[in-house]
C-alpha cells in the first residue's frame, strides 16, 4: 500500500556545498514574510531519537530572482515565530496535557 501523503521534503545546500534533507513541519505566511519550520531528517534511527523535537526556523528571501531559504537573524523575530510555530504544533499534533487538564493533573485510571 502506498501512502500518498507523504512528508514534504526538502534539500538545503550550506556554504560548503553539503546537502542536508529537512522535513517542512509547517510555513507561516504573515506581514513579516514567508517562514519554514524545518526538522532534519536522519537514516539512522538512533539519531532521531536523540534529536526528538528539534527544528529550525527558515525565512524564504529571493536572491538573484530565485526562492531560498536564509537563517533568522532577528532574536526578537525568531522567539516569536518560534511561539507561533509551537502553538500551532499542539494545535496540530495536540498532546496528552488535555486529558491531564481536564482531570485537573489527577489520573482516573483504577488499575
């Protein structure tokens, strides 16, 4: 079975012309620009455990007429994207912290 909604992927070059893939998490499009939340992907499993919940914050900028994606510069930007981002993230993935809210941090479970 193939599954047709797969990750969208992406291929970054740095500045010594090493690829890296990345994960598109999630963009948002405001009044400030277009920003990639961008999580690396790994072949070995045990790194992407020890990387569980890392990303990072790309802004789209056009350079020579052509889309590329640049580091946030901005302290101030990137702890409020990265806020928006995390937002939306539970928002999208949710958690358990509503059940553990709801029954006031207590855990009904009888066994």
């Amino acid at each position: 079975m193939q599954d047709d909604f797969g990750a969208d992927l992406l291929t970054l070059v740095d500045d010594e012309g090493k690829e890296h893939e990345f994960e598109v998490l999630d963009v948002i499009d405001n009044e400030e620009g277009c920003f990639y939340a961008l999580q690396p992907t790994y072949d070995d499993p045990q790194e992407k455990v020890e990387a569980e919940g890392t990303y990072y914050i790309f802004e789209a900028v056009e350079e020579n007429g052509e889309q590329e994606l640049a580091e946030v510069e901005n302290d101030v930007l990137l702890d409020k994207l990265a806020k928006q981002f995390e937002a939306r993230f539970e928002e999208f993935f949710g958690g358990d912290d509503e059940e553990e809210d709801e029954n006031g941090g207590q855990d009904d479970d009888p066994s």
